[in-house]
C-alpha cells in the first residue's frame, strides 16, 4: 500500500488521531506533550501516531496535509492543526464540544 493511501486510511478510519512524536504518555518534544495533554482532557479516546517512528508517515504527511509541522489533530478527517491552535481551542472549550461530537459518531461495539 501507498504511504498516502496509508495515511488516507488512518484518518478515514480513526474519528480523532493525533500524529505526533512520541506518545501521549512518552511524548518526545513540548509541543506534542501539549497537544496530547489538550486532548485527553477532553475525556475521549483518540488514536494516536507516533511519527518519529513512521519516517514515511512523517516525511509524506506534511505534503499531504499542506502542513509542515507536527503535532497534527485531524479530527472527523478534517485536519485542525498544530499545538497552538488545539491549545487554543481547548482553552475557549472548542476542542472539547469537537472532540466530543466526533466521538459520538463512533458506533459502539
């Protein structure tokens, strides 16, 4: 499989996915620590990809998202950006009514 349709397929196939580095407990730079801490104050599960190690996934992704930097939020397969604009949004409660929408299109099992 392409590493596009890859990375297609991900955020298709997960209603909120982070790409960062690291993890949300490990992460490995400030601003992915940030961003993922946003996001599980919000109270819903979330995948996650750690770019640091899926080199493809990190060298294609800011080409296909026409965004260069990581973290990367893409919820509802609707990119919404890096650290500062989720921290931002979580702080004004945005994030939270987001990500708990998307949630609630998850069929539960």
């Amino acid at each position: 499989m392409d590493i596009i349709d890859t990375i297609k397929e991900q955020i298709e196939g997960n209603p909120i996915i982070l790409y960062m580095k690291g993890s949300p407990n490990q992460p490995q730079c400030g601003f992915s620590a940030r961003t993922s801490q946003a996001l599980m104050a919000c109270g819903e599960r979330f995948a996650y990809i750690d770019v640091l190690s899926n080199p493809d996934i990190r060298t294609n992704l800011p080409t296909y998202a026409n965004w260069p930097t990581f973290p990367q939020l893409w919820v509802a397969g609707e990119l919404i950006g890096g650290c500062d604009i989720v921290v931002e949004m979580y702080e004004s409660g945005e994030l939270q009514l987001l990500v708990k929408e998307a949630a609630a299109q998850v069929p539960v099992d």
